[in-house]
C-alpha cells in the first residue's frame, strides 16, 4: 500500500494501521461517488396466490458472512427477463428500507436485480499487490485520499494538500460527463458494464 501514496516506505514508518485505516476509508467514501454494480438473479414461478414474495437481498448476496449489499440502484434496480431475451424494468416490485425486495406471487420469470456493491475491506493480511475493485478514475484517487487521511492528524498542510488535490481531481471528473462515462471501463480485466 506504500506504493499507493507519495512519499518513500520510510516516510511511512509508525504509520502502518493509519494507511490501512485510511484505504477502508477512501474505499467506503470512493464507492459512494463511483459505485460498483453487481446484480442477483431471481427466478420466481407464479401462483394464484395473493400478495408479494420477500427476499432480502442483505442476506441473498452475503457469501460467507461477507456482506457485500450496499444498497440499491437508483435507475432500474430490478429488471425481468422478456421472451425475446431483452431486460426491461419489472412492473409490481416494491423495495422496502433499500434491502428488501418484494415480488408479487402471480409474477413469474427471471428477475434480476441490480445493487452497488460493498467493497473488500483492507486489513494487514492484504497483499501488497492486491487490486482494488475500483474503476480507473478512482484508482487515480485513491492515493490523494489515502495520504490526506494519514496525514490530518500529523502535518494539517501536507493532508490539506493531498484534499485539495482529491476534491480539485474528483470535480473534473464529475464536470467532464464524457470521461464520467468513460470510467466504467475497468482498470482490470474481467468488469462487465451493466
């Protein structure tokens, strides 16, 4: 995680906790901004009954204990499968405290619902290497965030440095709607755009 921020490894000494501390936090605050989307298919056959069927998505997308449910998004969360194999919005779905999902009972097919992500947590046993799940252009500002957060209790003008740099980095990202939408394209292989 040295090779993330700025400075030399030694610079870093006594710092070891503070810059795992502040990769969970730069993780949590980048993945409001840039949320990685994930999805969670459903397939519910009909009946004649009345009412919804519930499914929790916190527990639906928990493997091994590791919650990875964020919430929901905000542009068609929950989609169906059409007979010409097209996803449109699904008519009827309700969601209920941005973790549950409910379904009438009398609607059938493959249902796929579309969630942010939760990112890994950092912790000492992560690799040195280890490639964050992160799109491109907040792999770019993961370091400004990481050193700003180390640094705010040590040396103010070094961490409002490295904020103003972050905040200056993520407003042009944010004005430059092309490059916005160019950032779904993945530093790493294997990312499928939603």
């Amino acid at each position: 995680m040295h090779r993330l921020m700025f400075l030399e490894p030694r610079e870093y000494e006594g710092y070891e906790q503070a810059i795992i501390e502040a990769a969970n936090y730069a993780l949590v605050v980048l993945a409001e901004e840039f949320p990685n989307k994930a999805t969670y298919d459903i397939t519910q056959s009909a009946t004649d009954e009345e009412g919804m069927n519930e499914y929790d998505l916190a527990q639906l997308t928990n493997p091994g204990g590791e919650n990875t449910f964020l919430g929901f998004v905000e542009d068609a969360p929950v989609l169906v499968r059409k007979a010409s194999g097209s996803w449109q919005e699904a008519d009827g779905a309700q969601i209920l405290l941005d973790r549950v999902l409910f379904l009438p009972k009398s609607a059938a097919g493959l249902f796929r619902v579309v969630y942010k992500k939760a990112l890994r947590r950092i912790d000492e046993s992560t690799a040195e290497d280890y490639a964050f799940e992160l799109c491109a252009a907040a792999n770019n500002l993961l370091p400004l965030l990481m050193a700003y957060r180390v640094f705010k209790d040590d040396d103010m003008a070094k961490a409002a440095q490295y904020y103003n740099e972050f905040r200056d980095m993520l407003w042009a990202l944010k004005r430059a709607p092309t490059l916005k939408d160019d950032i779904a394209v993945r530093a790493e292989a294997g990312y499928e755009r939603l």
